[in-house]
C-alpha cells in the first residue's frame, strides 16, 4: 500500500485542454493505490456577485459572442474603474465559504488527497482578463487570493494549441480572448514556476506524465 500525505494537487488551464479527463484518470489511479481522496472543480462561486453581474449585463459590461449554442459569454469590467475595483473583492468573499467545505476541511480534517480540476490560479487569470490587470497577483487582492493555496500544493498547466482547441471547442470558435487567455497562464506558470504539460500525444502517455509531476505514479 502507499503512503502518502494528504495533498492539493491541482490542473490548470483554458477551456477544453483536457484538465476534467486527466483529473479523474488521476482520481482513479490514486484510488487504485488506497489513497483516500477526492475530485472537486474550483473556480468560482457567485452569491453576493450576482447582483453585480446583473447590472453588468444590462450596462454591457457582460457581453455575447457568437451564435445560438456557441455564444460565449465576455466580462468588460475593465471600462469601469469601479467595477473592475470591487469585483474581485465581491468574489474573493464568494469563494471563502466553499474554499473551506470544499477545499481546507477535507484537506486539513478528513485527511482526503485533493484532485482539483481549476483552482486559484485560474481565478486569477479570470480576473486578470475582466479587469484588463495583468499585474492583479502583486495587488492585495491578489495576494489574498494566493493565500488561499496551502503549503506544498502541487499545480500542473495542461496546454494545447490553439486551433485543436477549437476542434475539440465549438462553443469557443468565437472566443477572442482565447489566445490572450493561453498567454496569460503562461505568464502565471513562469511567475510562480509551474510546470506545463502540452497535451499532444496519446493520452495515457499524458496521463503518465501528469501522475510522474504529481509523484504518484
């Protein structure tokens, strides 16, 4: 059997790399193993936000593109000054609540390893991009964001090109922030050293290697 210390391993990335598939082959590999552990998904969650998100729609701070099935809805919190301050305090309150049922609790009492598919990281660069603040992380809003990750949390980036994307992604055909999105999280994974994995090749080679970051396989 192997032993292993409760941990946060997390999967970053954009939409449709891959990040839901490789976090329940991992889930089913440390279970495999006696591990006790968990999958959770962790990005955002909205309470007190929605009444702002509702004015920013009807102000057309919140915008669509696309078409039908594929519109993909857009945040231009950074033409208001006053927006682009207050939300990410509004959502860092949001998360509190179910970083501790979702994430600290099982962590730090119930012993569970954590599989999160999206964490921090990926707020931030949401916020990063609704605000148009590339630096939002040296802020103080940023740092408390940061402080949200415990000690020894292990992060992966999974990364794929643009166009396969897209392929994989109908709803993100029309998806102009695309691009600056994968750009962003590269600038995060140098920032805070997080390895990349590009997902190109065969998926339990990928698999593997994920499970090979983490030192678990």
């Amino acid at each position: 059997m192997m032993e292993k210390k409760p941990s946060l391993l997390c999967i970053i990335g954009v939409d449709g790399v891959g990040k839901t598939t490789h976090a329940h082959k991992l889930l089913n590999l440390l279970r495999n193993k006696n591990i006790t552990c968990k999958y959770t998904w962790f990005r955002f969650f909205h309470f007190f936000s929605l009444p702002l998100l509702a004015v920013c729609r009807l102000t057309g701070l919140t915008v669509y593109e696309g078409e039908g099935t594929k519109r993909v809805g857009k945040h231009e919190f950074y033409k208001s000054k006053i927006v682009s301050f207050i939300y990410p305090w509004i959502l860092f309150i949001d998360i509190l609540p179910m970083y501790f049922i979702k994430i600290y609790i099982p962590l730090k009492f119930l012993g569970y390893t954590i599989i999160s598919d999206r964490f921090i990281y990926d707020t931030l660069v949401d916020l990063m991009i609704d605000t148009n603040d590339f630096k939002l992380y040296n802020k103080l809003i940023g740092k408390l964001f940061l402080r949200l990750i415990p000690q020894d949390t292990q992060t992966i980036l999974i990364d794929l090109d643009e166009s396969i994307i897209r392929n994989r992604r109908t709803d993100l055909l029309h998806d102009k922030s695309l691009r600056l999105r994968r750009d962003v999280y590269f600038m995060i994974s140098k920032e805070f050293g997080i390895p990349t994995i590009k997902n190109n090749l065969d998926i339990e080679m990928i698999h593997i290697n994920i499970a090979k970051n983490f030192g678990v396989y």
